[in-house]
C-alpha cells in the first residue's frame, strides 16, 4: 500500500486510512488473487510485536492504527493524526458488510466454547461462511497440519485471535503457505463476538475510553499493560521517531 501516506509509531509504520479506503483496499487485492496481511496496532502491539518489525516492512502487510495511545504518539511525536481510529471488533464486521457476496472464513484461537459460539455468531448475525475453525488451545498443538486445513477449505479470510505476539507470530510463520487472501490477527474479537466479554457502552467507545472500561473488568490480566507497557510504548517511539 505504498500510494497511501504512512505514520511511524514505534518503529512500524501505521497507515493513515479509513475504514472504507481499507475494507476497499482488502476486497480488490483479494479479487486480484493477492494476498494481504492486517494487523491492528496498538500500544501493547507496538511494545510486543517489535522483534517482527522487519518481517511487517512488506506490501503485503498492512498495519493500521487501533487506540487513543497511537493518536497520542502520532500527535506528539509528529503533529499528525490518523484519519479514522480502526479496531477488528468493529472494522470485521464492515469488511463482511462491504463485500458483496459472503465470505469463508477460517477461526484460530480462542477457548473451544468461545470459538463455537463465535462461529454462530459469524453465521447467523454477519451473514458470512465459517468454513473451518481450530480453537487455540489443544486444537492448535494437535493439528500440525492446519495450514493444509485452512487451504482445503478455500478460506477466503483467516481470523486468528491468539493475542499479541503469539497472533502475529502464527501469521508471519504461515501467510506464505497460507491461499486465503485476508489474513488478519484480531485479538480478543471471537470473546466480543461469543458474548464472552462485554464491549464499552457506546458513550464510553466515542470518548475513547475503551481501554479504561476494560482495565475495570480486567484490573489483573491488563494493569500492566496499561501501565508498565505504556512506559515502554512512550520510549520506544521517542527512540523510533
């Protein structure tokens, strides 16, 4: 996607670009036969995912910005800002939307009961065709042959919710085996979509105050994150401007 302009947080760089400009993007490359990679930046991607940095310098991957922490860095660090602020939970379901006929879709990760009613909900309330789905757990570490699994199914998208960096470690190691022509790392989505964790009240998503509201179910598991992580953040794209 080199004819769109870029911002670099941490030492990726992001793009700045809609959602409708993205999902545009995604759906001619895939009609095309070519294959694109999309990963959802933010804090905790940057602090984790930066040993990948190398790997994402590729046309083939898109990264694009999900967070108030990346429009902080962005205006800070370069007195920009992103078009249109992008997260799989909310940006799936317009690619699913926006294409004109359903697409297959293939899940990784997630608890096998969460992955299941996730798929339902992929089913029934987005219109879309799961054609395969490996939970994260056993299934991964039983199924040596998924690659050949996913590419049997004729997958066109590839959904994997395994969490920074292990998501986007699967993907790097695999899109070169990988037909589908979307693959995309999307954290806690399948949760989202299994009804297994609440998402913000609508208010609290316009004043960018997800984050916090999750912090408050999740102090344990996300206190660091939202801390410590957030101090490695601010350093690495001071260091990476």
């Amino acid at each position: 996607m080199r004819s769109i302009s870029t911002i670099q947080v941490g030492g990726f760089s992001v793009l700045k670009i809609t959602s409708s400009e993205l999902a545009s993007h995604l759906l001619e490359q895939r009609q095309s036969g070519k294959q694109i990679t999309l990963f959802f930046a933010n804090t905790n991607f940057v602090v984790q995912c930066r040993d990948m940095r190398n790997q994402m310098e590729n046309e083939g991957i898109a990264i694009v910005n999900d967070g108030v922490g990346m429009d902080i860095a962005a205006r800070l660090l370069h007195a920009d800002c992103f078009k249109e602020n992008l997260n799989g939970t909310d940006f799936m379901p317009f690619l699913f939307r926006r294409s004109s006929t359903p697409l297959r879709v293939f899940m990784v990760g997630g608890k096998p009961r969460v992955l299941q009613q996730a798929a339902q909900y992929v089913t029934q309330q987005l219109g879309q065709v799961v054609v395969g789905r490996c939970d994260g757990y056993d299934g991964i570490k039983t199924n040596p042959d998924l690659v050949e699994t996913i590419n049997q199914a004729l997958a066109d998208v590839v959904l994997v919710a395994m969490g920074n960096p292990i998501q986007e470690k699967w993907i790097l190691d695999h899109r070169q085996g990988l037909h589908a022509g979307i693959l995309a790392g999307v954290g806690a989505l399948f949760d989202f979509w299994a009804g297994d964790k609440p998402r913000a009240p609508v208010f609290v998503q316009k004043m960018r105050l997800e984050w916090f509201y999750r912090l408050c179910l999740e102090p344990r598991r996300l206190v660091r994150r939202y801390t410590v992580d957030i101090v490695k953040f601010l350093n690495h794209c001071y260091h990476s401007r």
